[in-house]
C-alpha cells in the first residue's frame, strides 16, 4: 500500500540553526501538508501546498518557515533559524484531492521528530 | 471553549469489550470528520472518514455523528491489545479551509 515517507526519523540542532525536513508524498497525490505535535499536545495544522504555492497557512507557520517542492517526488519544510520551542514531531501529510469526499482524506507520513538544544 | 475536546484518557478495558470513544465540538460548521489511531512515537494513521451526519461501519470500527448534539463517537467491537494506542478525532468545515483540527487524542490499552 502506498505511504508518506519522512527523513530523517530524528534530528537534533542547536538553536540558531536551520534544519530542512523531507517527505516523499504519496505519488498520485496533489496535496501536500505539514503539521506538528509538541510532546502531550494535539496535531497542529501548518500549512497546505498544491501546484507549487502555499494555499495556506496557519500563525504558526511565519517567516523562519518555508516549503519547496524541489522534484517530482520530494516535499520539503524548512525551518531557518531554529528555536527551542520549534522541538516537536513533525508530521507530512498528502491526500489526493480536496473538496469532500474520500479522495480528500490526508494520509500521514511516521513523522520526524526534532529537537533544538 | 476548545473547538474539539476529547478526552485524554487513559481507557483500559479488557481484550473483547466494546470500547466507546468520543469527541464534542464546538462549529456548526464541521461537516467532515475523521478517526486516526496514533501508536506510540507514531504518524497518525487513518481509521475513518465520515461526512455529515450518520454511522459508517468498517470491519470491527464503526463511526457515528450526531451533528445536532456536536458530538461523534468511534466504536470498536472485539477490542484487541493490538488496538492499544492514542485514537485522534479530526475535522474540518465545509469549506474554507482544508486543514484538520485535532483533538488532543485518547489513549486506550486493552488488556490481554
């Protein structure tokens, strides 16, 4: 069955530095996306991207963050100056479509998880 | 108010009980709603997809929302210690927006 791909599982930083996450989203899928979990606090919602631009955002995702599709198959969130708070797991996502229905639904990648010391 | 509140358990039952789990909201505007099951250090992986009102069954899962009370409960029949983990409600509006709001997850263990 196909699956969201995520490296790496784990990465640690110093604060300060940048940090770039990938994915490898489901193949036929057109809609990537990024969210969070802060160690014992619920998924957060970071931005969404289709066609090669952000189609949205939340306030967390601010200046330091970024997105990129760099091929066909990678999807990438960059995080430029990394802070203490930024310590979460972070999950991609793709689903095939939007707009209701089951084609919509996002599958999620295992996560990688981040810690700035 | 949180726009979705579940609770965060843990719920222990034993292997073969019917578990009942549950998520109320807060947006009339809610229309989709999803069930993840999260294993520990986990992605979230999809259980059920449900739109509006109703019951959807997939093999020992069953979803139900009543959206007149804002409230949407997963069901799970046999229950197995394999399905020891945190469950997630997820949901979102009609239109808008496309990202899902989380619950904060409900840890179940089910005993052998």
């Amino acid at each position: 069955e196909p699956e969201v791909t995520q490296t790496p599982s784990h990465q640690v930083t110093q604060m300060g530095q940048e940090v770039i996450l990938r994915c490898v989203p489901i193949s036929n899928h057109l809609y990537f996306y990024w969210y969070r979990q802060i160690l014992g606090q619920k998924v957060e919602f970071l931005v969404s991207f289709y066609n090669n631009e952000i189609s949205e955002k939340s306030e967390i995702f601010d200046d330091q963050f970024s997105v990129e599709r760099p091929d066909g198959s990678n999807f990438t969130l960059k995080i430029r100056s990394t802070k203490l708070e930024d310590s979460a797991m972070y999950f991609c996502a793709s689903s095939e479509l939007q707009g209701g229905g089951r084609w919509e639904t996002q599958y999620f990648g295992p996560g990688t998880r981040l810690l700035v010391l | 108010q949180k726009e979705v509140e579940q609770d965060p358990g843990p719920l222990s039952v034993p292997e073969g009980a019917i578990v009942s789990l549950n998520c109320t909201y807060s947006n009339s505007a809610f229309q989709y709603f999803m069930w993840y099951r999260q294993y520990s250090r986990k992605g979230p992986e999809l259980l059920m997809y449900t739109y509006s009102s109703g019951n959807k069954e997939d093999g020992r899962f069953t979803a139900q929302v009543d959206k007149s009370s804002k409230y949407i409960s997963l069901f799970i029949r046999d229950s197995q210690p394999s399905d020891s983990a945190t469950y997630l409600c997820a949901m979102r509006p009609t239109s808008g927006t496309y990202k899902y709001i989380f619950g904060t997850g409900t840890r179940l263990k089910v005993l052998a």
